[in-house]
C-alpha cells in the first residue's frame, strides 16, 4: 500500500460547488461541533426550521433543502456576515491552545488512538447503540475541547443499531434504515490524487478491502472503516452492515476490521500513536497489529514487540458479568488468524490462542477478547469504583493465588459530555454562573458559583424546563401514534396528555432484565394510587429498545405498553419509543426525576443518569455503578442497601415496595411543598447541591483530564522507552520474562523463623532462586488486611550471598508486633524497575 498523504473531498457534484460562501457552509456542517455548540443553530434554522427542529442534522439539511433556498441565503449579506464569523471562530477554535498545550507542553504524547466498536456523538451519524458509544463519543468531544491529541477509530455501519416501532399490538418492530454515506456527515478518506484510501487485509480465500471515513469534531478527528467495497466477495461487503447484530463468525470479521484494519489504516495515514486506547474487547486485535508493526519496524520477534508496545495500550473494561465479554471458538479464530500467527507474527495458533485463555489447562477454551486485551495492555481500567471492584473478581483467574486487591484493575469512572446533554436554557443558567468557557479546563471552582443561584431563578429555570417537555412529548406522541395507525380520537387526546406543574419522572434505558425496568410495576395498583392521587399527580414517561434477539427484553416493553393501554393509566404514563440521542437530550432536559433501578452490581457505570445533572433533575437510583460514588442523602435518593442479591426475586420485591415508599413519603412531598412564591425549597436545595456538587465531576472533562495524566501521560513514556533503539529494553525485558517462567517452579521459601522480642518480630527466612538474581525478585512480609484496611507488604532484606551450597539466600525483616505472629506469611514476587506486577509476570510463591 502507497502512503501518500491522503485528501478528503467533501463535496460531490451532488452540491451547488459553484456558490459562493457554499464550501464555508459544508464545512461547518460537516464538523459535529455543531451538535453540542449552539452558535450554528441560527444558520440552520434558517434553511429548514421545522426540518432542523426535527433532526438537528445540518448536513442532512444541506442535501435536502432547495438549492435556490441556499442561493437566496448566501446572498443575503446578513447571513453571509454570521457564517464567516462562525468559520472564523471555528478556526480560532481549532487553534487556540487549550488544556492540554497549556499543562503539557513538552509532553512526550503525541496521539493517543482510540479504537470503539460505537460511537455516539451525534444522531445525524447513527453507529450507536447505547451506553458504550455514548462513552466513546462524550470523550471524543472532551479530547477535542481540552486539546488532547485523540483519534478515534470505528466502523461505518451500513444500518448501524435497529429502529424501535412500537406496533398496534404493543409489541417492538425492529427496523434498518440505510445510512447513505452520501448522506452523513463524514468524508470519505482519499490520495491526493482523488483515488480512494483502501485498506486491505488478506484473509483466507479473499482479501477484504476496507474503504475508510473521516469524521470531524471540532480539531479531533474520527476515522471509520467500511468493508462495503465492489471489490470485495460479496459476503464481506455486509461485514459492516449492522451493529451487534449477525453471527459469531460476523462478529469476529467486524472486530478483525476493527482491531487490525483501524491500526493499519492509522499506518497508511501516516500516523504512529505512542496510545492506543481499547474501549472494550472489541477492538483488541489491535493489540497484535500494534505488535506485527513493530516486529517490521525494529527486526524483532513478536514477544519482544509485544513487551514494547503493551507499555503503551491502556484497556478499558465496561461490563460486570462474565458473560459480556465477547468470546470466540478455537476454531474459528484458528480459521481467520491462523496464517496472521503463523506468516505474519511468528507464532503458532497456540501461542496466539493462549492469549484469549485462562491458562494453559484450557486450550479448548473460547478465545475471549477481555483477556487478549489485558494481556495485551499496560493498564486496565474499570468504569466506576465498584466496578473496578467487580473486575477485579471477574478477571482473578488469570491471575491465580494473587489477592483480590492486587488484581492489577483500577478504575476511572464515566461521565459526560456536559456540553452535548444541557439544554439551551441551562447553558444559559451555567454560563450566567460560570462563564461561557467553564467546561474547557479544570472544573473544581464551578460548584461554588452555581451555589449562587437563587431559589426562585432554579425554579424558573425548571419551570420553563417543564413546560417546553410537555410540548414536545406530546408531539412526539402524536407522530409516534400516526405512525402506527392509531385512531383520530387518541390522537387527540394525546395532545392534551401531561401537565408542565406536576411532577416528571424519567426512566429510559435499554430494556435488558438486570435493569428492571419493570420495577415500579411490581404492586401496578400502588403504582396507579401513586400516579392519580389528586392532590399530587405523578407523570411517568419511559423509554428504550430492547436487543432484537432479546426476548425476555421485550416481554418488559409489551408489560408497560399494556399497563399503559389501560384508559386510567393513560393520562399519567408515555412511552416515547425509538430511543435514541435526540430523544435522550429531550428526557434528560424535561424530567424532575431520573429513575434507574438496575441490579447491583451489573450496572458497571451508568450514565443517563449524569446528563440530567447539568439540567437541574435529580437522581433516584439503586446504589449501584457511579451512583454507589455519587450519593449523598442531600443530593438525590438512594435504593437498595449497598449489597449484592444476584436476582432474587424476593430482594426485587423489596426494592420495589422501598421505591414506592420513598416516591410517596419523600420525592412526591419535597416536590409539592411550596412557599408563599410557589418554590419548593428544599426541592431546589436539593438540586442546586446536586448540579453543583455533581455536575463538574461526572463530565468528561474530569474522565479524559484523569486518562491523559494516569494513563496516557505515564503510557507514552514507558512505550517510547521500551521501543528506543529497536525495542532495546523491551529485548530485555521479554527475555526476563522468558528467564523467569523457566525458573520460577523451583522457587522455594525454607527454613522460616520468627521470634518475639519485646514489642517485635524478627523474621529470617531461606530462599531458593533457582537461578535467579535476587533482584529479579521481591521477597515480601505479608499479612492481609484487617476491617477493609490495605494488607501489609513490606520487602524483606536479602543478605546477598548465597548462604549455603544449595545457593539460597537469607532473607531478614523486624517488624512491630501489632498482630498475631500466625497473621504474617512470606511470599515471592518477580521485580523489576518499569514492570508492572502482575499485570505482566504473575507468578508468584507464597510460604505455604
Ligand atoms: C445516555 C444514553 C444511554 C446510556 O445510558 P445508561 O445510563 O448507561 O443506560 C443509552 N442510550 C442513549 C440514547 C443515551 O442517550
């Protein structure tokens, strides 16, 4: 493949090129900033305004408006004025040094490439699903407004995620609309010669081809890849035809396409990050192309590049069961991978297989992506505290007889793009507060400006909230019902549904069983006592799609499209459907309460629940995923008791019967309990402390500050380390590892002895190396900790000769004798300067 460098040429013969002031025009609405920066509103607006109400889509606008409309615009010189202001501030924008050159200066980062299966970050660009790309997307748009040198890399679906219709029978239609690249705000990556950018990766019986796209956001881009190319066998062109649908087989080509297809085509452009960023499993394979690109560069073997370039992968994990990290057949990865192991990275299917496995006594295991990647990185992370907590357990087995807390998982927990999720008149609110440019920086000043506000200006604020909510639910009830031939007389009522004074509550997610969404229908009757009290109404609005191949999912959708049907329910329940960005940024915006019900701990972060803070809502959430961090009695309400009930239905029984107490003796009353001027003040004390104590820590701005100075930061400099000099250290440090699992079986602790004296214990021990120098190694004092205090670790010191003919060393440590001798016990554990232990050696001995 030639390297020239690539152009993008967004316009086509399809656009009017010849006008001028068009090409200013394209480019601000090819650039996704505009989703969450308002200053464009205006020019859009003008083209199309019920058009642009309805799909926020500026570059769907360009294509389908008139273009004597466009003429008759670029001519008028007021609208020409406001469009070279905002290309002007674009510009300015894209180059003003942010937070990044600001704090980092001689920074040895210079990309850092993030690979995700979605993307969320706008609805014009539908590659979503859900929780995951919205992560992938809010840290995209962050990297872009701190300045951090992010590349995202994805895939170009051909339909992306189902579109939910919810039918006559109350039952959810899946369906595909096409995604006409022509259509979506992305260009397509070309040479300079016009000729398409193609990535090819051999496969056995065919090559794929892989064209490739450019997404811009602000001065961050995103690459996606596509396999929809002539050139191709006809099968491999629907390899990116869907998201998280199809076969195991289809899955695997999509995450080859990803893994190795998004790293070689980062080679092609010429760009050669020190990070790369997995966001989940999906993407690991990139880890071997990462590796393969270094063995070509440096000589190396694969083991070697691998000790290089782990240094620089960072990982980060998102589910909490076992069963949600995708996994592979022997077979099938030895059919697709198993000529990449032999010809191209020098290693037999085994060796590549026992990266996915627990260990070498199950070879016939599933290959399993959560694995390569840990294998394959220089740090794992999960998405909130607990969490991390849960991935520590979950991946314990690939680090045997190590303590739970030693499993080499931290976490930097979720937030979001504060930006892309506050409604127009709470940037208003913020930027009266805070200043226009309060989310580019360091956030920690902002709670105490928001604190100023008053109780009668939140309650305005939230008032005006309300009243635009209801009118949109009610339009979008209305279009949702004509759609699916519901009857005049309905539909008229549905426009009078809902009342802006009474209290909101919200509750959209994807319809999976451990969220439960059903919850708050366990006791219906209660529900609809709660619901219709006259004197204080509750109205409940839900959303969300369930998988197409989930059925127990569905089963919930059809149980409150039923409970909704009911002539009394009808007044005081909506189910908006096909749950997507737009509708989310309406909920988030117009609810007072934000439920979420999920089973502890199988939410591993959450996020819906973050948007709504910069909006003034309020949390009501079971104790689990970020808001297990968040809670505090005067911020929000807390369900559950802090533990885990796996699904015991008794337990859910429980939560739902405290639910419906804390609805009817707390949330419902604050909200209802009104002073002379109609503010409820304990409600807006509430809110303020929630929008003030929260908002700031749960964005990305927090996230991608936290990833670029614990991870990437520290990740760029230990890869470029190790890679120096063609892999120097990383020669060394592979052929350590080697040395070290040929020896370690015969490492042996002898001959302990420990003694009392006074208020101390004086321990020696013997210790066989088998070979080893005992620098290679940390012989340690252990004791594990007591009432959730950290364990007790401290090194013995070696005497450094061998002590006797059968070369052991003698190891010595005086320690206070604060506990009971028999709570102490040596161990074992490999050790050198740069290495991280266990993460890349986990051997390990203890005494017994
Ligand atoms: C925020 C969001 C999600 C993720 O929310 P969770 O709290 O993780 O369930 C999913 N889908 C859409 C459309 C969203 O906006």
């Amino acid at each position: 493949m030639d390297t020239q460098t690539p152009c993008s040429s967004p316009l086509t013969a399809l656009f009017p090129t010849e006008l001028e002031g068009f090409d200013q025009l394209a480019k601000l609405a090819l650039d996704l900033r505009c989703s969450w920066n308002h200053a464009t509103d205006d020019i859009w607006r003008q083209l199309d305004p019920e058009l642009w109400a309805l799909t926020h889509n500026p570059w769907g606008l360009l294509q389908t408006v008139s273009r004597e409309k466009i003429r008759t615009l670029l001519a008028d010189p007021g609208y020409r004025a406001q469009l070279d202001k905002l290309v002007k501030k674009k510009r300015e924008a894209e180059q003003t040094p942010a937070w990044f050159q600001q704090n980092h200066p001689k920074s040895a980062l210079n990309a850092v490439a993030y690979f995700s299966m979605e993307f969320m970050l706008s609805d014009a660009l539908p590659i979503y699903s859900g929780g995951l790309g919205n992560v992938a997307g809010d840290q995209l748009k962050a990297a872009n407004d701190l300045g951090v040198p992010v590349i995202g890399v994805g895939l170009l679906y051909q339909q992306g995620y189902f579109r939910q219709i919810i039918d006559q029978n109350g039952l959810q239609q899946a369906v595909y609309p096409y995604n006409d690249p022509g259509q979506l705000p992305v260009s397509p990556l070309r040479h300079a010669n016009g000729e398409w950018l193609r990535i090819k990766l051999d496969l056995p019986g065919h090559p794929i081809w892989l064209r490739a796209w450019q997404v811009q956001v602000g001065r961050t881009k995103l690459y996606l890849l596509d396999s929809n190319d002539t050139a191709n066998y006809a099968p491999f062109r629907a390899i990116t035809s869907e998201l998280y649908g199809g076969s195991a087989d289809l899955r695997l080509m999509q995450e080859l396409v990803l893994g190795i297809g998004g790293w070689r085509l980062l080679n092609a452009l010429g760009i050669e990050p020190e990070v790369c960023h997995l966001n989940e499993g999906h993407a690991s394979f990139a880890i071997l192309e990462r590796a393969r690109c270094f063995m070509k560069k440096s000589g190396q073997s694969f083991a070697v590049a691998l000790a290089a370039t782990r240094a620089g992968n960072v990982f980060t994990t998102h589910t909490a069961v076992a069963a949600g990290f995708d996994h592979f057949a022997p077979a099938l990865i030895e059919q697709w991978l198993g000529d990449y192991a032999n010809l191209e990275l020098g290693i037999s299917i085994s060796d590549l297989l026992a990266l996915g496995q627990v260990d070498a006594n199950h070879s016939s295991a599933d290959f399993n992506m959560a694995y390569l990647a840990i294998r394959g990185s220089g740090a794992v992370n999960g998405v909130s505290a607990l969490h991390g907590d849960v991935s520590r357990r979950l991946f314990a087995s690939l680090f045997p007889r190590w303590p739970l807390n030693e499993i080499p998982i931290g976490h930097i927990t979720n937030g979001v793009h504060t930006p892309s999720w506050d409604s127009a008149s709470a940037d208003e609110l913020w930027t009266k507060a805070c200043g226009k440019d309060r989310w580019l920086g360091a956030t920690d000043e902002l709670g105490q400006s928001i604190r100023a506000v008053s109780d009668a200006e939140l309650w305005r604020f939230r008032t005006a909230a309300s009243q635009t909510f209801v009118r949109y639910v009610r339009e979008h009830l209305v279009r949702q019902m004509a759609a699916s031939g519901t009857p005049q007389a309905d539909m008229e009522e549905a426009q009078h549904l809902f009342d802006p004074k009474v209290l909101t509550l919200g509750f959209a997610r994807r319809f999976a069983t451990y969220k439960r969404p059903n919850l708050l229908l366990h006791d219906p009757a209660r529900l609809l006592r709660i619901l219709t009290n006259p004197e204080r109404p509750v109205q409940l609005v839900m959303a969300g799609k369930a998988h197409p191949a989930d059925q127990a999912g569905q089963a919930l959708i059809k149980q409150w499209i039923d409970f909704i049907r009911q002539p009394q329910v009808r007044q005081h329940v909506i189910f908006l459907s096909d749950y997507d960005m737009l509708l989310s940024g309406h909920l988030v915006a117009g609810v007072d309460v934000w439920l979420n019900t999920p089973q502890r701990p199988w939410e591993a972060s959450g996020t819906s629940g973050m948007k709504v803070l910069v909006n003034g809502a309020i949390n009501l959430s079971e104790l689990d995923g970020w808001w297990a961090e968040a809670y505090r009695p005067d911020i929000g309400w807390a369900l559950g008791d802090g533990k885990e009930h796996g699904d015991d239905p008794n337990w859910d029984a429980i939560e739902a019967e405290a639910l419906y107490d804390l609805l009817e003796q707390e949330v419902i009353p604050e909200f209802y309990q009104r002073d002379e001027q109609g503010i409820p003040i304990e409600w807006t004390t509430r809110m303020r402390e929630s929008m003030a104590h929260l908002t700031p820590h749960f964005s990305t701005n927090r996230v991608v500050r936290e990833y670029t100075e614990l991870r990437y930061l520290p990740a760029a400099k230990a890869f470029r380390e190790r890679a120096a000099d063609n892999g120097a250290l990383a020669k060394q440090i592979a052929d350590w590892q080697q040395t070290l699992d040929q020896q370690w079986a015969g490492l042996r602790i002898d001959g302990v002895m420990a003694r009392q004296e006074s208020q101390q214990y004086f321990f020696s021990a013997s210790v066989l190396l088998n070979g080893l120098a005992p620098q290679d190694v940390s012989v340690e004092l252990y004791a594990d900790g007591v009432d959730g205090k950290e364990a007790l670790r401290q090194t013995m010191v070696c005497e450094c000769l061998p002590d006797d003919s059968k070369g052991a060393y003698l190891y010595r440590l005086t320690v206070p004798a604060s506990r009971a001798l028999t709570n102490y016990t040596l161990r074992i554990i490999p050790c050198r300067e740069g290495i991280s232990t266990p993460l890349e050696v986990n051997h390990i001995v203890w005494e017994h």
